[in-house]
C-alpha cells in the first residue's frame, strides 16, 4: 500500500526539505514499538531513544500526516475544561498535578525546539477574544483560576485593548497570554522525527499496522512485515482504525473523529497582514465551535474553523470559511484563497485527554479534544516514563474518568451531531 500524500495545506507546501523515510519490509525485533508518527508518537519516540531503547516506528502514511502536519499550530494554555471542573472529577490534589503537567508541556515543546535546532517559526503570544458579554465572564473566570493557580502571564483586554492587537470589531474584550503561542506544526513533526532518527530509533513510513497480538511480546502485522516489541505505545489518535477488540473498547469508543478544515490566503504583504494582527499573535474566539487564525511567516491568513462530524468533507468549505472570515476581517473579502484543507481532532465527551492501557505493557494516548500541539509531547514523554518503569505521572492523566460514546458505534455520531447543533446555536444567540 502507498502512503497517503500529505493534505494540501500551506504547511505541506512550505514544509523544510525533508528525505522519505523507508517502508518496512520484513520482521523487526525491539524494545519499543510506536504506532503514528504525530507528535505523540515522535515525542515518546525521541524520549525512549534518547534513553538508550530499541524503538520503531510505524507510520502508516507520511511523518506528520495526521492532526500533527494540519492544524492550526496554536499552542493553548490549559484544558479545554476548568481545573475546577477537573478536580470535581479527580479531586484537587491531581487537578493541580495535571494543570503543572500542561504547563509543563509548553516548557517541553519550547526545548526540544531550542535543544534540536527544529525551524518552525515557533513565537510566544495568544489573544483569547470575546464577543459577547458571556464571553466575557467567561474569560474572567479563566484569568481568576490562572491567578489562584499562580500562572502570571495571562491578563485581561479590554474592548480598546484587544482591538489594538487584532482588527476586530466584533470583539468586545480579551485575554493576551504570553505563555500560549503558535508554530509551523509540519516543520515541527519533521524536526521531532529527525532529532529521533539521530536519536536511534527507526522511523517507517507506509507501514499501516493493520493488526496488534497481544502478551509478553506484542506484534504488530503491517501488510509486508512484522515488529516484535517488548512495549506498544499507540499514538493513532482520531485515526487508530481497529486493529485489536480491546484497543477498540477501551480507547476508540472513548473518542470522536471530528473534521476541522483550515484555509490559507494569498501572501498579504507585510503592511497589510499587520493592520489585520498588529500584535502578530495567535487568535481565538471563544465560542463553542471556535474559529482561530493567525498569520503565516510570509503574511498569509491562516484562517480555521468549520466541523464536519463525518469522514466527507463538507461542499464548498473553502468558501464557508472565507466568509466567515471576511465577516471579521471586510478588507479579506476579495483575497484569493489559496489552500484549503482539513483533518480529524479526537473529541472525547468530557473534552480532557484520554491516557490508558490496553494491555500491562501496551499504552495508548489520545483524545487532546483540540488542545494537542503542546499536551501531545507530553503524552509521549510520559508513556516513554511509563516504559521505562516510572507511570505515576502517566497514572495521573489515566484516572480522569472517560465514558464511550453513547450509542454505540452507529448511533454515537447523529447524538454528537444533535449536541453541537445546540452549542453551536448557543454561540449564535
Ligand atoms: C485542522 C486542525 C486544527 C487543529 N488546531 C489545533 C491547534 O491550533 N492547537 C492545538 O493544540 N491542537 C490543534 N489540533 C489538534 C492537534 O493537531 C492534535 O491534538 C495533535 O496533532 C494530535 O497528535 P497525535 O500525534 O496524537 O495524532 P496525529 O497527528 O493525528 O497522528 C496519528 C498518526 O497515526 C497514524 N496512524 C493511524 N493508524 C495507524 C496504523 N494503524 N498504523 C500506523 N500508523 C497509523 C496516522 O497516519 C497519523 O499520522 C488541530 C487539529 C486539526 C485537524
């Protein structure tokens, strides 16, 4: 089977040189096995080999062509849910942990650019912006659990304020955290594969495991070879198809495949982008199905937004988006657009990262519910701790409680249809 080309995102066209990497032919034997080549699956993978074990990877298609080469390259501050909301679930002793964990997490990714040298434009500052009254409780909220939590880099905007760093005139207040930021997300997986392949471990591409044997020594059959592992690490994420009745029950049926899709603007010129984000910083709103954008390093409008809930791209979302964005930015109306493009998030209902076994000695982590660019790194460092006989932090991400998907395998989409329909008119009114 050939692996799927990239999707044809501006990143796909403006990723740094970079060599094929081999298919598998034949059967391996290691220590560790990595199933994905996104930014879980290199993380662990740079981790494990940099400790001294025997790891492969496995990718099915190309380094980088899930989630990880797609998205909107937004590095978030926090979860997706409230660390209150989370200690009412795990209590406030893990609550905590897991909140230091993702601070951790921006730390990680900062360094590991730093440290290998990764050329992705990776820059430092996000404005979180409101555009009703709601939102704006909202975001104090945030800003006052951020305080109690003792992080100092977030503060609140006013109407004034936040349109000073993005032209925006529906927006009516803000949080500018200089702590979240953005970066290229190819380059980036491209840089992580490269500093693993120094590391030691062997990367292949087109080697879609189409079935895992469990026990002391799992295998994984790919369609022209085998690897034999003393560990799994699955880091499939939204696109893990099944490939074990248990990876099935305890990891797929805890998350949702979710289509988000990306547009890309003609080159604006440097004058014209920076009245749009004269802060030149990474932007979201906060509505329920959020838009985010920011501008490319050659003053594109990389502009996101949009859900599909099925694997169809919806029709004309070139032109959905650039509507939408014309609506916040007029003077973007007549610009050409010149990708468009979309991947799969992994939801799970609760909106927190999934982290668990399948096995004693075969670890999944998935389910960042659009929060993965900075979360994802630390996944994969911690089920490499996890391998190497130390899981107590990879435990405390694994007790946040996760249900399946009601409705079963059939009937799960129409009920995250009916769910979304109404936040999304929530958004609306
Ligand atoms: C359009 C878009 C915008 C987003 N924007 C943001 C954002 O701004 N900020 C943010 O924090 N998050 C964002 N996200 C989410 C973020 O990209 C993901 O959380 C993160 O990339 C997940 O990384 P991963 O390595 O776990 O999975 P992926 O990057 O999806 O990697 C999984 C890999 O596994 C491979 N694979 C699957 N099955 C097999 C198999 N059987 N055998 C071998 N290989 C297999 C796939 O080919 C794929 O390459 C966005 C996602 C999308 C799609």
């Amino acid at each position: 089977m050939q692996p799927a080309a990239h999707a044809p995102s501006w990143y796909a066209a403006s990723a740094n040189p970079h060599a094929p990497f081999p298919s598998l032919e034949g059967d391996r034997r290691c220590d560790v096995l990595v199933v994905g080549a996104g930014f879980t699956g290199l993380s662990a993978a740079l981790h494990l080999a940099e400790r001294g074990y025997d790891v492969t990877v496995l990718e099915a298609n190309r380094v980088g062509w899930g989630a990880s080469g797609r998205n909107g390259g937004q590095i978030v501050t926090g979860f997706n849910r409230t660390v209150g909301e989370i200690a009412g679930w795990v209590g406030r002793e893990d609550a905590r942990k897991l909140w230091d964990m993702n601070e951790e997490s921006k730390a990680l990714l900062a360094d590991r650019v730093a440290r290998h040298n990764i050329d992705c434009d990776l820059r430092w500052g996000y404005v979180l912006a409101a555009m009703k009254r709601r939102h704006i409780l909202d975001l104090r909220g945030m800003l006052a659990e951020m305080e109690t939590l003792g992080y100092g880099q977030a503060r609140y905007l006013n109407r004034g304020e936040v349109q000073r760093l993005v032209a925006c005139e529906e927006y009516v207040g803000g949080l500018l955290d200089s702590g979240s930021g953005q970066l290229h997300p190819l380059n980036y997986a491209l840089g992580l594969a490269e500093a693993a392949r120094q590391a030691g471990a062997h990367i292949f591409e087109g080697a879609k495991v189409t079935r895992l044997e469990d026990g002391a020594t799992p295998t994984a059959v790919t369609e022209r070879g085998r690897v034999t592992a003393d560990h799994v690490i699955l880091a499939a994420n939204a696109y893990l198809d099944p490939i074990h009745p248990e990876a099935d029950r305890l990891a797929r049926s805890r998350i949702m495949p979710v289509g988000t899709y990306m547009i890309a603007t003609e080159p604006l010129g440097e004058e014209r982008a920076l009245k749009l984000i004269p802060g030149d910083m990474a932007v979201a709103d906060i509505n329920f199905v959020l838009n985010y954008y920011r501008l490319s390093r050659d003053r594109r409008m990389l502009f996101g937004g949009g859900v599909a809930y099925s694997a169809m791209t919806p029709p004309a979302m070139d032109r959905r988006l650039h509507r939408t964005m014309a609506r916040f930015f007029p003077d973007l109306k007549d610009a050409r657009i010149d990708y468009c493009w979309g991947g799969n998030v992994a939801i799970t209902i609760n909106r927190t990262p999934h982290f668990g076994r399948i096995a004693p000695n075969i670890y999944f982590a998935q389910g960042y519910s659009g929060h993965g660019v900075a979360l994802t790194g630390l996944a994969g460092k911690l089920m490499a701790e996890a391998v190497a006989g130390t899981a107590e932090r990879f435990d405390v991400f694994s007790r946040i409680p996760h249900q399946p998907f009601p409705g079963g395998r059939l009937l799960r989409m129409p009920a995250l249809v009916l769910a979304m329909s109404w936040y999304r008119l929530r958004d609306m009114l």
